[in-house]
C-alpha cells in the first residue's frame, strides 16, 4: 500500500512540474525600433514601440523622449543569400 501511494505522489509531482514548465512562456526580447529613454527607464530604455509616433505618445507629460534602439541600428546585416538553383522539370517518361 505505502509503495503504490508513493508511485501516486510521485506521478501527481511528475505531471505537475510538467504542466508548470509547459506552460511558461519564453522571455521576448523587445528588438522594436524605437525606445523610450528618460530618468525612469535610462539607456537603451524601453524598446517595445514599434513607430516613432506610438514612442512620442507614450512620452508625451512625462520627462522622457524617443530614439532609436541601438540593438536595431547597429545590428549585424544578414549573411548574403545564395542563389537558388534552377530545378528543372522532371523528364518525360511517356516517349
């Protein structure tokens, strides 16, 4: 009896860590261009803004302003892609 109930404490234990790590969302980084800077935030501040207006509203009666996130300005260019190759059809068989 003592071991099935163990087996029962430690499936429940199994399931319920389960269920905790699936259902966590992953960290977003915000890689938006525009951020919010000022005392509050400091540098590179708050880069959840996807244009120049949305950031100059959100600063709007509030000592802060709006810049471009240095994540997005300075960002590594993609690798240069390959050509693709032409596929050709394939053969007609029917002849």
């Amino acid at each position: 009896m003592r071991h099935n109930l163990r087996y029962a404490m430690l499936a429940t234990l199994a399931l319920a860590s389960t269920a905790t790590v699936a259902g966590s969302a992953p960290a977003v980084a915000f890689d938006y261009p525009y951020c919010l800077q000022g005392r509050q935030t400091g540098v590179p501040g708050d880069c959840s803004y996807e244009s120049y207006g949305q950031c100059m509203a959100a600063a709007s009666g509030r000592f802060a302003y709006c810049a471009i996130n240095p994540r997005v300005a300075f960002r590594r260019p993609p690798p240069p892609r390959h050509g693709y190759r032409s596929h050709q059809p394939y053969p007609d068989y029917d002849d």
